[in-house]
C-alpha cells in the first residue's frame, strides 16, 4: 500500500494516465490529477477517485511547454501534500510529420510536452524526495523510444529521449532513496487510437472490430491491445517496495511488438 505518499501523473484526466492515477489511488496514494481538458470533466475523474478510494485528488490545467506553469503546479502539490513522492510523466502530444514536412511551431511544442516537462517535474521533485529519501519517479516512453516509423520525428524523437533522461536521472539520484524507470508501451485503447482506428475502418468500408485486428496485427503478437490495466500496474508495482532495486531500466509492455 502507498497510504501517506503523493501521485502526480501529468496528462491524467483520461485515457493511461487517469488508469495510472486509479490505481494508484486504489492503493491509497493522495493524486495530483493533470490535464487540459474541460473542467467539468476534470472534477468529475476527481470526484470519482475520491469518492471510491477515499484519498485527496486535486486537479492542474498548468500548460507544460511553460516552465513558470510547471513550476506553480509543482508548488502546488507541495503546499497541498507536502511533497510529490511518485511522479509519472505521461503526457503527450502527438504532432505527426516527416522531417521535411513538420514545421517548427509542431517539433517545438512536442519538445516542450513530451520532453522538457519532464525534465522540469523531475528537477522540481527531486530535492524534496531527497530529503525524505525517498521517491519514484516514472517516465511513460514508448516503442517507438526503441525502434522507428514514418512520419512521426518529433514523436520518436522526444519518446527516444526520454529514455536518455531515464538513464540519466536514475544514475544521478541512485544513492538517494529515489528509482527512475521508463515504461514503453506498445498500443492502448486511448480515445486518439480508437478515433483513428474509426476513421479508417469507415473509409474502407470494414467494421471497427476488424479495423482494430487489421491495426494490432501488424503491432502486436499476441494479437490484442496492450490493457492500459497492465501499464498501470507495472507502474504501481515500481511504486511500492517490491520496486526499491529496479531503477535506471526500460521496461516493454507491448504485447511483445519489440520482439527481435
């Protein structure tokens, strides 16, 4: 159980990350839930987790790619709870493109989202869990952190850094209580995925059942999506005791997509 200990989970209003903030209230952790959806949707995702799991929610719409937004929602967490001690960095933006067709503005704001932010939750968080020598923080990469497709640099790109901020941050805070990991997911049902995946199966004229097998066959091998209960529990399970000793590593869970 993690009764006593803070959960901020950036991008976590829905889809993974509002499953990562659930589970980790049901294991009792107070949750910072994050995102820039419409409010009313907010409190409600809030409401519900309070209301099943009896912890402490509060909600940030802070705008990650800037750095005084991110440092008043640090702030905040700290003034309400003291201290972030679990910090999961998941949120994302996914601005598609090939190198020579993605303009500046789109690679900017990936970089700032997908990237920078976590870089500055991460220094923001790390003095405090220092001192009470203790902390996790978790880095949500990707597959393609690990491999490559068209037009999505900026996505590959930042997801791929992200596993160099993993590595770096879990040997510079090594000695000090505190783990950094990065999951990779293959494909979840988020609502961008199932939206494309209806597209498609409308413009080919298919069912959306055989649009989702004709998308996961060539992803992953176990023919399914990756369950975003199954991210959501590594991340918990990283959170608790039993994860003291894994830091520093990238960790798949794909649906066994990356098998070479």
């Amino acid at each position: 159980m993690l009764n006593g200990k803070t959960a901020l989970v950036t991008g976590s209003v829905a889809g993974l990350g509002y499953a990562m903030a659930e589970a980790l209230a049901q294991q009792k952790a107070n949750i910072i839930l994050h995102g820039l959806e419409p409010l009313a949707q907010a409190q409600k995702a809030s409401e519900r987790l309070q209301s099943m799991y009896g912890v402490s929610v509060i909600h940030s719409q802070a705008n990650l790619t800037k750095v005084s937004e991110i440092e008043a929602l640090i702030q905040l967490a700290q003034q309400r709870f003291g201290s972030v001690d679990i910090l999961i960095n998941n949120a994302v933006i996914r601005n598609l493109g090939a190198i020579d067709s993605l303009d500046t503005p789109s690679w900017d704001q990936a970089l700032a989202v997908n990237l920078s932010a976590a870089f500055h939750t991460s220094r923001l968080t790390i003095p405090l869990m220092k001192q009470n020598k203790w902390g996790r923080i978790i880095n949500i990469s990707s597959v393609y952190g690990q491999t490559a497709t068209t037009n999505r640099v900026a996505y590959i790109t930042t997801k791929t850094a992200l596993i160099g901020l993993t590595r770096s941050t879990a040997i510079d805070v090594a000695k000090d209580g505190i783990t950094c990991n990065a999951l990779c997911p293959g494909s979840v049902p988020t609502p961008p995925i199932l939206e494309k995946i209806s597209i498609q199966a409308k413009s080919d004229g298919i069912t959306m059942e055989q649009a989702e097998r004709d998308y996961i066959s060539t992803r992953h091998p176990t023919g399914r999506f990756v369950a975003m209960t199954s991210v959501a529990s590594f991340a918990v399970f990283l959170s608790s005791e039993a994860g003291k000793d894994i830091t520093g590593a990238i960790l798949p869970v794909d649906g066994g997509w990356t098998i070479e």
